[in-house]
C-alpha cells in the first residue's frame, strides 16, 4: 500500500469522511458544491470530499480543489473545513515529494486545530508531520512527532489513534533497525485494534508482526501472522494486501523448505496483484520467485524469472527494483557460467545503484531546504513571544504603579509636604523592587536561552533576532540506547524509570561538558551529543571516543550498583560516526538546537549496529582516532546496516597500558 496514503488513512484522517463516500456519487457532490444557494456546510462537505478522492491519483487537481475548500472555509469561518483543506494540501504536496509546502501546510493544521483545543487532531496532524520527516529520511524527528502524538493519545484515552500511533512508530524503528522496538509498537497496534474490533488495523498489524518476525528468524510465528492477515485481508476483499500476504508467505515457506507451497504462495500473489496492475508487488513476486530457485540452483529458470521482473522495472522506472532483479541475474548468470552475462547485469545493477543515491543525495538536499524554510520563521516566532512577554510585564508594572499613584494622591492629598515626600519614596522604591524583579526574570530567561542553546547561538539569536544554519565538513556524533528499557519499566513506577534515567543522563551531561562536546537532544531513552560544533575547535573526535568511553563505564558502574541493591539496570550501546553535517535551530514554540546530514543517520546504525558494553565507530572515526595511544581496535570487518549496506565497524576500548 502507498506509504503516505496508509499513514494519512491510518491516523483517522479519513475516518471524518467515509460517510460522504458512501453515500454520494461525484456528480451529485459536484451538484452541491456549484450550487452557491446550498448552505456553505454542505458544499464544504462536497468539495472536502472530491479534494480527498482527486489528490492520491492527481495531486495537483485535488490540491486546487482543496485550495476552493480552503477559501470558502475561510469566509465562512469554519476552522474544521480549514484543517481539512490544509490536510489535503498537505497530501497533495507530499504526493509530488514538495515536503518544504507540505510541512507549511501541516503547521497550519497544527495551528487550527490547536485554536480549536481539538486536540484528536492535534495528535493526527503530529503522526502526519511524522510520515514527511520520515519521506525525508529524518527519521529520529519522525519519531518525536509520533512520541507527541503518542502523549496526546494516552492523555486522551484515544485508542483508535493510538492504535495508527504504535504502528507508525513501529516503521520507523523498522526503518532505524530496531527489529525489537518496532515488534513491541506493532504488539501493541495488533492489541488495541483487537480491542477496538477493527479488523483493517489487525490486519495490517498482523502484516508487519509477520515480516518483522521474518526479519528475525521466527518463521513458523512470521507465517501464522501473515495467515491471520490474509484471512482478514480476504474477509474485506482487499486484493493489494493479499497479494501482499501471500508474498511474504512465500519468502517463509521458501525459508522453511516447504517449496511447493512457497511456488504456490507466489502464483496467487501474482493472480491478485496482476489483477489489480500493482507493478511494483508483482516485481516483489519475480523477484522473490527468483532467490528462490537461486536457492535451489535452478539458474535458467532464476534468470526468467528475474528478467521478466526487470523488464516490468525498467518500463514503470522503479530504480529500486531494477537493482534487485540485476543483482538476481547477475548471481543466476555467474551460476550458469556465463560471465559475459554477469558483467553487464552487474554494471546494469551499479547503474541502478548510482541513480540511486543521486535520488538519496535529492533527498538529503530537499530536508536541509526544509530546515532552512522553516528556521527563520520558528526563531522569529519564539522571539517574538519572549519579547512579547516582557513587553506585557513591563505594561503591567506601568500600570500598577499608575494607580498606586492616583490611590495615593487621593489619600494623601490632604497631608502636607513631609507626607507627600515619603510617598514619593516609597513609590521609588517600588519601581526599583520592580526593576529588578523584571530584570531578575530578564537574568533567568537568559539563562534558560543558554541553556537550551549553544552559547555562540543564543548570542546570534540575541543580536539579530535569528539565527543562520551551518555546514561543518567534520562532526562526530554519538548516539546511546538502552538495552532492556522496556523490560526495566515493566519493573519499576514511572517515578522510579524518570528518575533512572535522569541520573544517567545528568552523569552524560557532565562527561560531554567536561570535554567541550555539545548536547543535541534525548528521545526517549537514546542520548545525542556532537563533537566539532557550534566550535569547531571545542572538541575533537578523540574527545567524543573518551565520552562514549566515559558513559559506557559509568553504566558498568551503576549496573553493578543496582545489581547489589536487586534493582533493575540498563545496559547501553554506544554508536559513533564522523562527517559533514548541517547545524541550526528548529521549532515554532520549544525551539531547539539540532544536525541534519547522513552523518547523524550513519551514526545512528552504527549505535543500532553495536553490542552492549561497547563503543561501535565507523571508518572515518577510526581514520582519525587511530593514532591515540589511549585506545585499543577490534576489526568486526563488512557489518550490514539497514539502509546502508555493509559498512566497515570497529569496537573501540582503553588500551590495557593507559
């Protein structure tokens, strides 16, 4: 299923629709919506739904449409049908990867429906805002938005959004690698739409508990939720996601040995999906069909299958399966011995890989002109309400000593001079208490603005009333989490698990102040600290090494602290990575100094690719650590890590003579 349009559908949005779907035929809503007697209600509701129908097949004609919604909402002051406009267009834009227009439209969502105090679509509009950092590849700010929309939920009670929540969360830690994570978010998915009887959200929860547990090994558990799924699947006469289902129990049977029944899985994959002219599933079948008479060494018919599959790539231009059914010649080619073959399906396949990461490298540029799109207006913002607010106090300060002074000229005005004298005083007094409570607050706002931001930053901020983003060609990042945090909480109170993790996170604070690195942010129970920025020159790679070093022996100790006392511990994995970032600030209201780059994300799998107890690095951290005395290497060669291939990792330690 279309990403975008499951995570939109997913979140409820068109939950608010479905009515108007099943009981008007376009030319009828077409009828309401031109007949400008017809009550703006109802033509609002009309074109509301031929902008959501129209925008998934053409974006710009639904968008237009939404604009018309748009303006006839704005007249008529309904700010639901406004929220409803600014979903679509945010849809539509998404639909044509503009996520700069799309992230514009969902502030303006956020902002309605927090006038609103509509606070379901609150937390919608926060999982939407999600599945755009998420098409972005910023998949931890992705997370964020879904842990607000999560705490909305809960707060709320709202079990049918939680239950899009946890599985949206659940892509993406699919998506970071985090197999445990995102089938702990799927469980809970599957639980509360079994709860709430809805058999669409079990189904697809069903379908992601399956292909997580296939992605670790559990094969008669993966094949039991893919069955449950295509049974609902079957029960709605959903064609796509049986297709789907029957795809995956394939790739289980094949896994299993059962290969009749994998060829069979994959014959009624491809019926259903050629039924319904899915494409880019019926690649997914030859090319599943493919590995698997690799597998069996059944390399003429591996090479029919896989070309057929890359013949359909090429002509729907689906890069990504054009690679993979390459790769699958090319290893049927070589089995066959026909070399010449091999060559050029490997160059085919390179040529695929290449057009590939010029994509990623679009990708990557279009969320840094997000960041700059937005940064401007979020810091104009937020300054604009911290000076606001001292302006307010200051007004109010006036105001309260203008009428202590009117009170006491008509208390007093029968008193003589020396009375007169002491009022005065007294009123000077109070105007200097006043100016130093205001300046006291001023001191503590600054504070606070330190704080939250480096100082060179806040400095910036303070003088021009914005601040610039800024590209560094070397930064190393870290990343922390913690092994067993869902296990630990099942143990202790939420006042025990707060304050846990506020003792490590304090002790973390202290070890990367003491060495010059500066603290990005947590999420969740995860740390991220960077070396080489805001200054350049304030700490070095080698700094951040000691850090993770520092942080891992810190976690040692209070293991063994609370080991003693019975107490659950946490273990951590430790993950660093160095190279060019983009730094600046985000956010309209809690602003917040953050990295954008595929550094922060290779940093992240190298945290996701480690072990407990260990500080993992790449490569390029190694090249400029290597030399220090003060550590000790260990080579775990070609590591594969999701979404990069297999990436050069090493285990760094103290070495036993420092």
């Amino acid at each position: 299923m279309n990403t975008l349009l499951r995570t939109f559908i997913a979140l409820g949005v068109a939950a608010f629709l479905l009515p108007f779907f099943a009981t008007a035929q376009n030319d009828s809503l077409w009828s309401v919506w031109r007949n400008v007697s017809a009550p703006d209600s109802a033509r609002l509701k009309a074109i509301q739904v031929l902008a959501w129908k129209t925008v998934f097949e053409q974006p710009d004609s639904g968008s237009a449409l939404a604009n018309k919604q748009l303006a006839l909402a704005k007249r008529a002051k309904d700010r639901l049908a406004q929220y409803e406009a600014y979903t679509t267009l945010a849809v539509g834009a998404s639909m044509k990867s503009d996520y700069t227009t799309s992230l514009g439209h969902l502030q303006q969502c956020l902002a309605t429906a927090q006038a609103m105090k509509d606070r379901k679509r609150e937390a919608n509009t926060y999982s939407n805002m999600s599945n755009v950092y998420k098409n972005l590849g910023d998949l931890p700010l992705a997370l964020e938005q879904l842990r607000k929309s999560l705490r909305i939920d809960t707060e709320l009670g709202n079990k049918e959004g939680l239950a899009g929540t946890y599985n949206n969360i659940g892509n993406i830690h699919t998506e970071l690698g985090d197999l445990p994570a995102a089938l702990e978010n799927y469980q809970r998915s599957a639980a509360l739409a079994e709860e709430l009887d809805n058999a669409r959200g079990r189904a697809q929860a069903f379908l992601n508990l399956g292909a997580t547990h296939l992605e670790l090994g559990s094969l008669d558990t993966a094949l039991t939720e893919f069955k449950r799924s295509l049974a609902l699947y079957r029960e709605m006469g959903r064609k796509l996601e049986q297709g789907m289902a029957y795809n995956n129990m394939g790739r289980v049977y094949g896994r299993l040995g059962r290969m009749q029944d994998a060829y069979a899985s994959l014959d009624s994959a491809e019926a259903l999906l050629g039924a319904i002219g899915s494409m880019r599933q019926v690649i997914r079948t030859h090319i599943n069909r493919g590995n698997l008479l690799l597998d069996e060494r059944n390399y003429a018919r591996a090479v029919a299958a896989c070309a057929e599959g890359a013949q359909l790539a090429r002509e729907h231009a689906l890069l990504q399966q054009v690679r993979e059914c390459q790769l699958c010649l090319t290893s049927a080619y070589e089995g066959l011995g026909d070399f010449r073959r091999a060559f050029f399906a490997q160059r085919a396949y390179q040529l695929a890989n290449d057009s590939l990461l010029v994509l990623n490298d679009s990708k990557e540029v279009a969320r840094m002109e997000v960041a700059r799109a937005f940064q401007e207006r979020m810091l104009a913002d937020s300054l604009a309400n911290v000076q606001d607010r001292y302006t307010r106090e200051l007004a109010h300060q006036e105001q309260l000593g203008q009428e202590r002074d009117r009170r006491n000229v008509f208390l007093f005005s029968g008193v003589g001079v020396l009375l007169m004298a002491g009022g005065l005083w007294a009123r000077l007094r109070y105007m200097r208490r006043s100016r130093a409570a205001i300046a006291r607050e001023k001191d503590r706002s600054d504070e606070l603005l330190h704080n939250i931001l480096p100082h060179e930053v806040a400095s910036e901020l303070k003088e021009k009333g914005h601040a610039e983003a800024r590209h560094f060609d070397q930064a190393t990042i870290l990343f922390t989490d913690f092994k067993g945090f869902t296990q630990a909480s099942e143990r202790l109170s939420p006042q025990e698990l707060v304050e846990e993790l506020n003792v490590c996170f304090k002790a973390f604070d202290n070890i990367v102040t003491a060495r010059g690195i500066e603290k990005i942010k947590t999420i969740g129970d995860a740390y991220m600290c960077a070396g080489g920025l805001p200054d350049p020159k304030a700490s070095s790679p080698t700094d951040v090494v000691h850090a993770a070093l520092e942080m891992q022996a810190f976690m040692h100790e209070r293991k063994r602290e609370r080991d003693l006392l019975g107490k659950p511990a946490f273990e951590m994995r430790v993950g660093i990575h160095t190279g060019p970032v983009v730094a600046g600030i985000v956010g309209l209201k809690k602003f917040q100094y953050d990295i954008w780059g595929d550094t922060v994300n290779t940093a992240s799998r190298m945290e996701s690719s480690g072990d407990t107890g260990q500080v993992n690095i790449s490569e390029s951290t190694l090249a400029l650590v290597q030399h220090d005395a003060a550590f000790q290497f260990q080579p775990r060669g070609l590591v594969s890590a999701k979404g990069k291939g297999e990436l050069h990792m090493f285990f760094v330690r103290r070495s036993a003579h420092v």
